[in-house]
C-alpha cells in the first residue's frame, strides 16, 4: 500500500449454514486486509457486529485466510416476528440470543423503553422464553422467534 491511497481489496466470504451449501458473497472495498478492516467491511454488508466478528476472527484463527484473502464465517437463519410482521435475518452462530432480540427492535423501530420489556420466544409467541445470554448455535433452516410482551407469572 502506497502511503496515502489505499489497496483495493477483493475479499471472497463463505457464509456456512447447517444442512445447506455455503452462500459466496465477493467484497470489493479500499482499505486492508488487516482483521479490524474486514470485521468493519463485514459489519457494514451483513448488518452485524464489527466488533463480535473481530472476537470471531480471534477465537478462530482460521476463519481468515490471508494468503487466499477469504473468510467464513458459520451463520443461523432467524425469523424474527414482531405483531403482525417478520423479518429474516443471518447472525453469527457464535452469536447470542440477545443481539437477535436487539436487531429485532432496531428492524420494527420499537422504541428502546418498550423494547427493554420485550422478551424473545422460541417458535411462537406463546413459545419457551429464550436465555439471551445463550449461544444461537447452529441449526438447520430459519428458526423462527417471537418479540413479545412477557405474559402474566404463572404461579406454583
């Protein structure tokens, strides 16, 4: 890299899914190759978190081929449904449960005070309350997932 003008890099992005063949997706931007560089790249296209893909690139050495200039990264499919709406979305496998809750607010602009009182559902609305400090996992098709209001204690 010349100083003051940067590289254009060609970076090759396998998305993999369980049960699917993995999804090739080329980016072209200037800048490097450096981690921090594609982790923000990566954020910006995949509407994810720059600094969760940098963990990734750490925790996995070998996501990232250098030499090669590409990168996978294992992914889940999750329908997030909010009232009468859904959206589907791609997050990190690695990813926890509380980042789909976060994305989900975000994608059907619930305010943030309501949003705080929102819990995450497994299935359907009526679903387990899922742990968002849990991993996603991994997982086969979309898992869908419900933005609800918690419902009343149940007692005994």
């Amino acid at each position: 890299m010349t100083e003051g003008i940067a590289e254009k890099i060609t970076l090759t992005l396998s998305l993999r899914r369980a049960g699917t063949a993995p999804e090739t997706i080329t980016i072209e931007y200037d800048g490097d190759f450096s981690h921090p560089a594609i982790a923000h790249r990566l954020a910006e296209v995949l509407e994810l978190d720059a600094e969760e893909l940098l963990e990734t690139f750490v925790h996995n050495p070998e996501s990232v081929d250098h030499h090669n200039r590409h990168c996978h990264l294992d992914v889940t499919c999750v329908d997030v449904h909010f009232e009468t709406e859904s959206k589907k979305h791609k997050f990190l496998a690695r990813s926890i449960w509380e980042r789909v809750h976060r994305w989900g607010c975000r994608k059907f602009k619930v305010a943030e005070n309501v949003c705080a009182n929102l819990e995450l559902h497994e299935g359907r609305a009526e679903g387990p309350v899922l742990n968002e400090s849990k991993p996603i996992g991994h997982h086969e098709g979309c898992l869908n997932v419900w933005l609800v209001k918690p419902g009343p204690e149940r007692n005994g």
